[in-house]
C-alpha cells in the first residue's frame, strides 16, 4: 500500500464529463490497495471569471473579500468530484483549506503556507476514505479565507504530500510529461522519464509551464516525489526527483524560452560606487523583479550604461519608478525593448563538464542570432535574443545538443 497525493488541473475537472472521468482514475488507484487524497484546481475557466467578477465590482477591491471570492472555484469542484466518487462507490470527503487547517500568513492573494495538520484526513484515510482538497487555498492569521496566488494549487498538492508523508505527489494536467523543449517548437522533442528538481525548478522559471515554481521549491525542500502525467491518456509520465535517483543524467536535459521579457537599458550613469543600488533599490521596493544584468563601463571610464530585464508586464512600472529617480541615480536617458526573449539551456551535466557555454554560443551565431545579454547558474544559461528568433535558436540548441528523438 502506497500513500499517494493526486492533483487535477483545471482543464482536467473542465467539465461534468471530466470530473467523472477523474472520478474512474481516482477509484483505479484507490482499488490497488492505496491511501488517496486528491487536490483540484477550479473548472478551467472558473478563476478568471470570478476575478473579472471582483475588477468589475471594485477596481481596488479588499484581498480579503476578493479571497473569499475566488477559493469558491475550488470549493464546486471539490464538492462535484467526492459527489462522483460517492456515485461509483467511494468514500470520499470534501475538504476546504481551512476545515483541514491549511494556516497561511497574512498576505491574502499571494499567501504562503505555514503549516497543515493532517491528522484528520490521515485518520480518515486509513479507514478507506478519499480525501477530497481544495486546492489553492488556506486560512489567514486572521481566520479568514487567504489564497495562495495563480496556480497555487500544484503548491497546495505537494505541501499536502510533504505534510503527511506520501510516498508520491502526481500531478495530472493536459501534457503528458516534461519534454526536452516545447513540442510544439521542435517536433523531435522528447518526453523525459526523470528530471533533478533543480533542473525542473530552472526550466519553471525560465518559461516552461508543466509546475508552477514555488511547487517545485517545495518538492525540493522536502525531497516529495513528483510525477508529471496526462489527465486524458493512460501513460507513464515524468518523475521529478533527487539527483541520486537518476542513475545516467544526460549532460542538457532540456531547452527552454520566455516570450515574457522585456530589456530595460539605462544610458549614461555616472559610474561611481552605490550606482547599482540606486539603480535597483527603489525597483525592489516597487516590487519589480529585475532578472538579467549585464553594465558597460565607458571608454574614458566616467559613465556607464547598466542593461536588465523585467517581465512585459513590470516595464511601465520600471520605466516609471527610474524616471521618478532620475534626480538620485543620474542618468542620460532610458531604453526599453519588449521585443525580446530569453533561451535558456539547462542541465546538472553543467557541473561537471566544459564547453557548454561554447556550443551555445556558436550555434546561435552560425544562425546569425546575435546574443543581447548573457546569465548563468551552475545548471542553466540564459541568453537574450531578439524575439524574432526565438523559434530558430531553441532548434537549433536542441539538436545541437543532441535532443532530437531517433524518430
């Protein structure tokens, strides 16, 4: 017997014929002898309604009450699916974030977990009942309902599993697994059987869509054994896990791009000491995430010009937030391109082997893709290319560093 953490996304629960569907998946593995508890996202659709419901309502509307709005996603699709469940013979049981406790701190919309006591669902489970969670969504400091930001529940899944000890989180949702890159881009993109967490929490954050980062975070905290799977086709997925568990690990396990960028380049600052933190300190504090960096000292030494980027949607503000201190900082003039995007290579075989850097950078030059900006960590490099090119370079890397499927 195995304790598993199931999770369904919204397009998995979409409809009445889906929930039932996920109903005949939940009572197979329940059958083979296993302790299950299942998190779902709202009807796919569902949450964007009811956040347009509360924009319509009051523009600047109360995190409070706009939380109390949109966990009810969660709550119609927990309450169908142990409905279903019931109707094919199955135990099972609704649970709310805050009947279960799920304790989050106080900031209502983009909340974090605290802690979850498990002791009754664990109780319940033991006698055979299914555990029903609505993802998504805990309770405050203040005992009201908070939320834990847009895909929250891939985090609600993998918190659960870390907090009772699950043998395995799956996460079913419309792909069937993580690929080397976006099948859609490369045709011989391949389905991976295992990905480190590291690897698969740098490819969330450069672009790839398969889990939300701070899910994987999680995972890797807690060392929770993850499975990517399809929700519509009966077939191994990926597990995500510790490196020790991956016994031959490719050198690049995968190419991923972001269309969300947008470069920022701030022209003539004088170069002197606690420029930088004039530039990005009051960026921090308007809470725009600055992720690439590169400056560019001037010839006679006196200026410099200090090139980053933003996600599209933080450009104005960034624009705006240097402009209000122009005074402090000092500087000639600013040049914003949204016209951009990111390509990132990454693999754990970085550690351990020269010459990645080198490939990169000559396939994407015998493409004539000329590199804006460069970034590295120890399993990824992420370069900026004019978004015109975004296509033509994640090919090009994914053969060049031998991804393409045999078939």
């Amino acid at each position: 017997m195995a304790r598993l953490v199931l999770k369904f996304g919204g397009t998995s629960v979409g409809t009445v014929e889906r929930i039932q569907n996920v109903a005949r998946r939940v009572k197979a593995v329940v059958d083979a002898g296993n302790e299950v508890a299942v998190v779902v996202s709202a009807m796919s659709g569902e949450t964007n309604k009811l956040v347009g419901f509360c924009r319509e309502i009051a523009p600047l509307h109360d995190a409070r009450e706009y939380d109390a709005v949109v966990a009810s996603g969660e709550q119609v699709t927990a309450g169908l699916l142990s409905m279903a469940l019931q109707e094919l013979g199955v135990s099972a049981r609704s649970w709310l974030g805050w009947q279960i406790p799920l304790e989050t701190d106080g900031a209502h919309g983009a909340a974090r977990i605290m802690g979850i006591d498990t002791a009754e669902i664990e109780r319940r489970m033991k006698e055979g009942q299914v555990a029903v969670v609505a993802g998504f969504q805990g309770i405050g400091p203040d005992r009201r309902i908070a939320t834990l930001g847009r895909g929250g529940s891939d985090t609600s899944a993998v918190a659960l599993a870390a907090a009772m000890k699950a043998d395995r989180c799956d996460i079913y949702t419309d792909v069937d697994g993580v690929y080397t890159t976006d099948p859609r881009i490369v045709e011989r993109a391949r389905k991976l059987d295992r990905i480190t967490y590291e690897e698969m929490l740098e490819m969330a954050s450069v672009g790839a869509k398969v889990l939300q980062i701070r899910s994987v975070e999680m995972a890797m905290k807690h060392r929770v054994r993850v499975q990517v799977l399809s929700s519509f086709e009966d077939k191994p997925g990926t597990l995500v896990v510790d490196e020790d568990e991956i016994v031959e690990q490719e050198l690049i396990s995968g190419i991923a791009y972001s269309r969300d960028e947008a470069k920022v380049t701030v022209v003539k600052v004088s170069d002197r000491p606690g420029v930088a933190a004039a530039v990005f300190g009051p960026l921090a504090d308007a809470n725009v995430n600055v992720d690439m960096i590169v400056q560019n000292v001037s010839d006679d030494g006196s200026t410099t010009d200090v090139t980053f980027t933003v996600g599209k949607s933080d450009l104005a503000l960034a624009q705006k937030v240097l402009d209000d201190h122009r005074a402090a900082i000092g500087f000639e003039s600013i040049h914003a391109d949204g016209n951009v995007a990111k390509i990132s290579v990454i693999g754990v075989g970085m550690r351990s082997h020269a010459g990645i850097a080198r490939l990169m950078f000559e396939t994407l030059a015998q493409k004539g893709i000329n590199i804006q900006v460069i970034s590295t960590s120890e399993i990824k490099i992420s370069v900026l290319v004019a978004a015109e090119y975004t296509e033509l370079a994640v090919r090009a890397l994914h053969t060049a560093y031998g991804l393409d499927s045999a078939a």
